[in-house]
C-alpha cells in the first residue's frame, strides 16, 4: 500500500511580520556587509579624513576691517600653502603695512 500523503502546513506565507522581519535581516546582512567593505577599503588606502569647516556660524558680524588684515590673510595663505621661504614678499608688504600706521 501507498504511504500516506504528508498533511499541508496550514497558514500559507507567514503574513507581514514575516516580511517585515526578513525585510529587516536583508537590510542588516546589508549594512554589515557594506561595514565589512569599507574596513576592507580603508586598510588598503588608508583612513578616510573629514574636515568640518564653519564659515561665521553664530559668530557676531565684524564692525569694522582690522587694518593690515589683507597682508595678513594673504600672508597666513602663502604659509599654509608652501614653503614659507616663498612668502618673503607678503612678510615685507605686511611689515609696511604696520610701520605705516
């Protein structure tokens, strides 16, 4: 005689929890996986650097130019910028400017 044929589950998909959560465990297999990535990435380039730059926030609005700030601002940018043997030209004009007044 044949066996008896294996009774059906009842229920059938499950509904939308079980959606739900294998929503969630795709999303977090994802996440991890894009985590894993990233690591990999930066020991093979080297960390990632991020510069936050604030440009007058909360800061109260200068009244008036402090004399000499040209020459000191342009002085300040040839410094950051390269040798600060270079910037010779920017010291003296930044000298005059403050002998002058």
């Amino acid at each position: 005689a044949a066996p008896a044929a294996a009774p059906l589950a009842a229920g059938g998909g499950g509904g939308m929890m079980s959606g739900l959560m294998g929503s969630m465990a795709s999303g977090l297999a994802m996440g991890t996986g894009m985590s894993m990535a990233n690591r990999a990435v930066d020991s093979l380039m080297g960390p990632r650097q991020t510069e936050v730059v604030h440009k007058n926030e909360g800061a109260p609005a200068a009244a008036a130019p402090v004399k000499c700030q040209v020459q000191q601002d342009q002085l300040t940018q040839c410094v950051q910028s390269s040798d600060a043997s270079q910037c010779q030209f920017y010291q003296d004009a930044l000298k005059a400017c403050q002998q002058s007044s």
